[in-house]
C-alpha cells in the first residue's frame, strides 16, 4: 500500500503541480481528477469537494455516500480508495500536515471535528446556498496560498481553514436535520438495538454495549452516531446507553430479590463502584438507599 510521507512525493505521483509550501497543499480539480485506482494513506488531513458522477471512494474500507456536491474528510493514516471516479464539475482537494498547525489553536481545535473519522454514507451533502460558501472560502485559501507566502500567509490560511470547518460543522447538523426526517429518528432505532442485545443476552456474556458496536448495527461510524443523536436528543450515545441501563437497574432493583451488586453485573458493568456512581449521578440517590426506600 501507497503511504505518502511528503506532499512533494503525493502531488508528483498523483500529477499535480508541485506545492507551493512543503507543509500545506491545494488543488483544483476538472472533471477527471482522482489519485489513482488503489488503496493510499498520507500524513495529512485532506478536505475535498467533488460532485462525483459515478465511482467508488474507500474511507477505512467503507463506501461514502455521494450525491451531489459532496465533502470529504479525511483524517492522517486512514486508509483511502479511489476507484473509476468521474465528475460533474470542478471540484478541490485541501491538504494539511499536522505541522503546518503547530503552535496554532486549530492544532487541537480539529481533532474534536468528528467528521474526520465519519466513514458510511456519511460524506457532507451541501446545498447550492452552502456550496457557494464553500468555494468562496476556498477562493481565499486558493489567493493567499498562491500569491508570494509571507510571515501572515499561514496565519490567514489557517484561519480560512478553521471557518471551513466550522461552517462544515453547521452544514452537518443542518444534513442530520433532514436527513432523520426522511429516515426516521435515530434515538428510536437506536434503543431497538439497545433492547436487542439485551433481549439476546449479551450484558452478562459480552458485557455492556459499546458505542461502536450499536454504531455497526446502524451501519454508523461511532463519531457520526454520537453527533446524530446530539443534534436529534441533545445527547451523546454514551449518555443514551447508560440512561437505558440506569432505567433498567430502577426496574430490576424493584421487581426482583437481587442484592445490587448482582443486578449491577447482570447489567454488565463489570466495576460495581462505576455502576453506583452512575446511578447516584442520574437518579440523585444511590442503588443501596433506592433499595432501601423501596422496601420502606
């Protein structure tokens, strides 16, 4: 497999025009741009943005979802594909090293953007409105970046960048908006899946569910899941698992004669302090004195 250590080494395998800057990259595309039939990964972050007509794009050995113009993030190390693409339209490709935002608050700022690591039928679907925004940001990372680098270019490029990203940000919550519409909540299908394993007796063999497994059988990348059910519910997938089980200990702890440690390992939490501490912290009382006041 193709790992690009270099920008150098990415643009001259791939054809492009050798970068301006060995630490940051852009390129727009025609309606033939791609970078080649076979699997890579880079030591960057790459934005792009392409109406793609037909062809495949491989995220971590899953398909993207393309309709219309389509966004794409992609985190250093992952492994990309690219296979039989052609396009509608012009489209770019932004390429950053970690690097290039040394010292700079985006360093931190975009590993807490969870669209880096979304991976099926996740890409950013934009609207003509939210395209246009797009490419004018785009317009002016393209400026600065070709126009004689000075001591203010990085600076100004990386604020660019860091508006792109926030405005992905505000695309993505507007998609997840419009999308559960036409599918269905999230939450809903979510708890199914909760009850599901439950129902097959995974708590006290497998212990408790995790968020990438629920996220799998919603055919979800973790980090898309805990941001869809942040915008539908205003919380996290974590926080929707242990609401369940909390809710679940509450009927266990009334209906049957198990001390609390027994119902707490049923449960599959394999630390009974954990499990008291999140009761306390949702139900405002712990396990022990629920039980207590029960049985008064």
């Amino acid at each position: 497999m193709k790992h690009f250590k270099t920008l150098n080494d990415l643009h001259r395998e791939n054809g492009f025009p050798l970068p301006e800057n060995p630490l940051f990259s852009i390129y727009q595309c025609d309606k033939t741009c791609t970078m080649g039939d076979r699997e890579f990964t880079s030591d960057f972050y790459m934005i792009g943005f392409k109406k793609i007509k037909s062809g495949v794009v491989l995220y971590g050995r899953t398909k993207y979802d393309h309709e219309s113009g389509s966004m794409m993030f992609f985190k250093p190390n992952q492994v990309i594909e690219m296979n039989n693409l052609e396009f509608d339209e012009d489209g770019f490709l932004v390429f950053i090293s970690e690097d290039f935002l040394n010292g700079h608050p985006l360093h931190h700022e975009i590993k807490k953007y969870h669209f880096f690591d979304y991976e099926t039928n996740e890409s950013l679907h934009l609207s003509p409105s939210e395209e246009k925004i797009t490419w004018e940001l785009y317009r002016k990372i393209e400026n600065e970046y070709n126009n004689n680098q000075d001591e203010y270019s990085r600076e100004i490029i990386l604020a660019n960048i860091d508006t792109l990203l926030k405005y992905a940000q505000r695309f993505y919550k507007r998609q997840f908006i419009n999308r559960s519409e036409i599918s269905g909540k999230t939450v809903t299908k979510f708890y199914a899946e909760i009850d599901a394993y439950v129902a097959s007796g995974f708590l006290g063999v497998k212990g408790l569910p995790s968020v990438q497994y629920l996220a799998e059988r919603l055919h979800l990348s973790a980090g898309y899941l805990t941001d869809l059910l942040k915008q539908e519910s205003g919380k996290t997938a974590l926080e929707h698992i242990h609401l369940y089980l909390i809710s679940e200990a509450k009927n266990r702890l009334k209906g049957e004669e198990q001390s609390v440690s027994e119902i707490a390992y049923g449960l599959g939490f394999d630390n009974l302090s954990y499990f008291s501490r999140l009761f306390k912290k949702e139900v405002g009382i712990s396990p022990n004195m629920f039980k207590k006041q029960l049985l008064n």
